[in-house]
DNA sequence: GCCGTTTTCGGCCCGACTGTTTTCAGTCG
C-alpha cells in the first residue's frame, strides 16, 4: 500500500526530534516540523503527486532538499538521513521528548550522564534520586519529572469538546466573580471548537493588581498549582484537566484572543505577515516601532495586516488566511441554518422517547422535519426493526403526520450495512421509506480495503441516502476505522448519496477535514443529532460547530434545505435506477 | 532547511515562568 502524508510527516518529526538531540540548528529542525505540519494538513496524497508527476517543493515550506526526502520515502518507506539518525540513538528516545519539562538539551543530558532512553528508566531514575545529581537540576526538578513521566506512561489524555463544558462553566463563574473582572474568555481549541482539546486556555481582562490569579489558584476545584506568576497561572483541576490563564488589560483584549486563540501555526503566520510588513504582533497589541497601532478588537489586529476577521473555528493555518487575503473566505453555517434532523430514534429501538415525544421536542428546537431513523434486525441489542416493525412504525408516522403541526416526521431507517455490504433489509421494504441511513455497526477491525469496500457496496444499493458516523470512531473507546475515505467521498458524488456529520459529543464524525475534502468534491453533509431522546437534540449546535471547522456554508449541508427541496433530493437517492 | 516589495545571504515569532547557572538557559504555549 503506498505511503500517507500522515506516515511521511511523522518520519519528518522524528528527524526533527533525532536533529534536536544532537542540538543541531534549531532552524532546520523547525524546517522538518514546518513540513511536517503542511503534510499532516494537505488534502491531497503525494503519493498521488508522485503518479502524477508534480513537484513536492510546491508545498509550502519543502524545498529541493525536503522534496528529494518525501520521494525517496515514497520509494523505499525512509530515507538515508533518518535511518543514520536513528543508528546513533537507541530507539525510543525521542519519547522523552514528549514528557513535560523536558526538551532536547535535559534529554541530552540525562541520556549523556544517567544513560536513560525511555520514560520508564525516567521514572525509576527520578525516584532512586539519580536525577539531581545531574548538572542542572535539582530536587525540584526531580520531582517534577517523576510526576511528568507517570503522566506520560499513563497517556496524556484528550477531552471530548462536549466533556469540559461543566468545568467550563465553573471556572467562568469563579473568574467572574473577581472585582474588576470585566471579561472571561475561554480561547484556545476551545474556541476554535476542535473536537477534543487537551487543556483549557482562558483569556481575562482585569487591572493588573487584579486579584484573578490568586482567585484560580484557590479555586475549590484546584488540585495542583504548576505555575503562578503576576499575569499567568497554569492549574490542574481534581479531574485531570489543565487550565492555563493569562490576565490582559482591555486594550491588549483583541490581540491576546488572537494570541490565546491560536492555533499555533495561525499565530506564527500572523506574525511573519506583521513582520514582513515592518510590524511585530504580541499578545499586548500590534506595534509599529514602539507606537501601538492596533489590540484592542480582534478585528483591529486581523486589519492591521490588511486581513478581514477570520473565524476561529478556521484558524488552523490550513489555508484560511490566503482566503481572507483573496478575500474568499467561506460564510460559514449557523444553527439557526438548520431546518430539519435526519437521524434519530425512538423507544421502538435503543431510544427513549414516543414518536409524539421526539416530533415535539423537534419543533420545540425549531426544526422543521425530523427523519424517525430507529435501527434495524441485526442490531439485536437496540432491538432493531424487522421488515415487520418498519411497517408498523410507518403507519404510525403517517397517521400521527396528519395530526402534528408544524412539524413532518420523515419514514427512515438507521439500516445496519452488512460486513458483506448488503443491506440489513430487503430493498423492497426500504423502498417505503423518505430515506435510508446507512451505517456500520459490527465488524469494524476489516482491513482498510475490505472495509472501504463494504461501504462502496452498500452505497449501490438502490435506496441508499447516508452514510452515518462514517469513521465509527467513539472518544475513549475505539479510534476510526480504517478506510479509504476519499474513494468513498468521490463514490458518494458520483452515486449521489450523502454523508452523515453525527453530532454526538463522542462521535463528531464526519471529521472536520473530511468534511472539507466532501465539500471540495461536491457532496452535502447530513449534519445528524443521532438523537435517542429529545433532549439530544441540542447536540445539533456541536456538528455545527465541526461543520464549520471544516469550511461549510449552509449550502454545502442536505437538512439545511426546507422540506420540499430536500424530498426531491432524497427521492434522487431512493428511486430504483439512481446514480 | 527554507525563503525573498527587507535579503540568493542572513534572517527565521514572541514573551512568561521556573529553577538554580547568581545573570540566564530551558521549556512552554
């Protein structure tokens, strides 16, 4: 099988690690992370590249050199420079790396003085007490490391975006409650609304005697103080999440946001911009000279380097502020977008709620139709519908039609895609239905071509309308499956069917990338609450969310449609002889 | 190692916090 992106830019960042060990210079170690980053992002494949002959050094940030190495690891699976790197180091050592507090140089010399290669020779050197006695560091730092290293060998872990919010609400009320506080901000991925975010970054605005670091560090919720100074303080609260927090005066409010924002990457971005242009952008303000020019509104500092305000859900430096610069930025969707769901259930499968129930709570979150889409047969442990039951919950969807207001429920199915990928019910009793939800539910360990097949099969069914939580991935339970995602985004164009965005805070799936690479080709996202009860509904703003992040307008998404437009749609995907 | 209405050479984002090196390097975000 030929080489990701994914795999080059990781046997980029190794040679960045390895080159930084050997303390070369910093600049081409940031050269390789640079290439790393862009081919970790780039929607197209160089092995794709390679067949059709284009050049690697077109990608942003890969030179003659760089371009030579991504073709020698498309041709061999590595190349020469990371091969000797990692004979003069034992294997593994870069994993040092990624333990906090520690960066090359004390990697460097604990492997020099103590000989440790792995985070546990780490961990017991730290509570043997070996560590202090290396050049240094102290019985402070010694400690440190110890903690660190457990951390590491237990995994860092990442949060569910929907997970946070209670912690969330907490800290807002506690910083709120500081006198003089006159904003409290949540920034970083947070705002940017990624799918998980792996601390919390919180933007304050306050006098600079404020009393709001001291505030957090004694917050009840506080387990350990990492850092405390006169404008920041880094805490981990008592369920594990890190909470870092920088207190900014009111006219450094926008460029602190921009600051504490990010992404990273963007930030970087906006600077060299700034810099080219004979400015310099900190998180107090843009400054020309010594005279501050903008800072006080985001907006202020985005228009200081001629740029429209960019959306923080875009601000992954993958490719939005070329767009703001050509001024083609997306406009993006909205909740209020939303006319209708197409995915959810009942307590005539796994759900919770009647059918009456879940049509009120619809209407009641404004929506328009809902798509009643309980799960089939096989699923035996949701007690999935036989062709019988289908039958039994279509009639009552048309009768209990006739008496709602200002609401349709839509006849569907969740059907189970078999791991052959047929269908779980006959065609001709899908045929009855609105629509079709297709989904995987078994079977999910096939092999990448085994499992994209399954799928593209399932999508030539003849009433096949979407494909839901494509990835199958669920936060802390099971990573995506493997496939092959842009064939099925290109089979889905060509076969005129749709692909789910499941809102569901521990699906999110269709991911945001992926949504990008279906909106580039053509196909509309179905963006899903997969609701089993109707207060599930309120997930709908979290596809929303990641829709955005994935570059979508309302025009790009089927349920923004009103009823009438999308029954035609639909009814392109279940006629017999479609695609 | 990359890149150029600053430059084909000489730059490369910027500031806060920590520990320990009593003046700053290392790390982080």
């Amino acid at each position: 099988m030929s080489i990701r992106n994914t795999e080059i830019a990781a046997m980029f960042e190794e040679i960045a690690d390895l080159l930084e060990l050997q303390q070369a210079n910093a600049f081409r170690v940031r050269a390789y992370r640079n290439a790393a980053r862009t081919l970790a992002a780039w929607p197209e494949e160089m092995a794709d590249w390679a067949a059709q002959g284009r050049d690697f050094d077109d990608l942003p940030g890969v030179g003659k050199d760089l371009a030579g190495k991504i073709a020698e690891i498309l041709a061999r699976g590595s190349c020469d420079q990371l091969d000797r790197l990692r004979a003069s180091f034992p294997r593994g050592i870069t994993d040092l790396l990624h333990i906090s507090g520690l960066g090359p140089r004390r990697v460097h010399a604990l492997y020099h003085e103590l000989g440790i290669r792995s985070p546990a020779q780490l961990l017991s050197a730290a509570r043997e007490g070996r560590i202090r006695t290396v050049p240094g560091f102290g019985a402070v730092s010694e400690r440190r490391i110890a903690k660190a290293a457990a951390d590491h060998l237990e995994r860092a872990k990442r949060w569910p975006l929907a997970r946070v919010t209670p912690s969330v609400d907490a800290l807002l009320a506690c910083l709120h409650a500081v006198p003089g506080v006159s904003e409290v901000v949540v920034a970083g991925s947070f705002r940017r609304r990624r799918d998980t975010v792996g601390d919390l970054d919180i933007l304050v605005v306050a006098p600079a005697d404020s009393a709001a670091v001291r505030q957090l560090c004694e917050f009840d919720q506080v387990e350990q103080v990492l850092a405390q100074g006169s404008t920041r303080a880094s805490v981990v609260l008592k369920n594990g999440l890190q909470v870092d927090m920088r207190v900014v005066r009111a006219a450094s409010f926008g460029s602190a946001l921009v600051y504490f924002t990010g992404s990273r990457a963007h930030t970087i971005t906006l600077r060299r911009i700034a810099q080219a242009q004979k400015l310099k952008i900190n998180e107090y303000g843009v400054y020309r000279g010594r005279i501050r020019i903008a800072g006080d509104t985001e907006a202020s500092v985005y228009a200081s380097i001629g740029l429209p305000c960019i959306p923080p859900e875009l601000r992954e430096d993958h490719g939005e502020i070329e767009a703001a610069r050509r001024k083609a930025l997306p406009r993006l969707i909205e909740r209020a977008d939303l006319c209708g769901d197409l995915h959810a259930h009942t307590d005539a499968s796994d759900g919770r709620e009647s059918l009456q129930q879940m049509a009120q709570a619809a209407r009641a979150a404004g929506l328009k139709y809902l798509a009643i889409t309980d799960h089939s047969r096989s699923l035996t442990v949701a007690h999935g519908l036989d062709a019988r039951r289908l039958g039994v919950q279509i009639d009552a969807i048309d009768r209990l039609n006739e008496k709602l207001k200002d609401i349709v429920l839509l006849k569907g199915i969740e059907v189970d895609i078999l791991p052959d990928g047929r269908l779980d019910l006959p065609d001709a009793v899908l045929a009855r239905l609105d629509l079709v939800v297709g989904a995987v539910h078994s079977s999910l360990d096939l092999s990448r071509e085994k499992q994209t097949a399954r799928i593209l099969h399932a999508m030539d069914r003849p009433n096949f309308s979407i494909l839901a939580h494509p990835n199958g991935r669920l936060f802390g339970t099971r990573g995506p499956c493997a496939l092959d995602m842009e064939r099925i985004i290109r089979h889905a164009r060509e076969r005129g069917c749709f692909l789910e965005l499941n809102s569901q805070p521990d699906r999110l799936d269709l991911f945001d990338l992926q949504c990008r690479q279906a909106r580039d080709a053509g196909v509309a996202i179905a963006i899903s609450s997969d609701a089993h009860q109707g207060t599930d509904l309120r997930w709908l703003a979290l596809g929303v969310d990641q829709a955005r992040r994935g570059w979508l307008e309302a025009g790009d998404v089927l349920n923004t449609l009103p009823l009438q437009r999308l029954r035609k749609r639909l009814a392109a995907t279940m006629s017999p002889m479609s695609g």
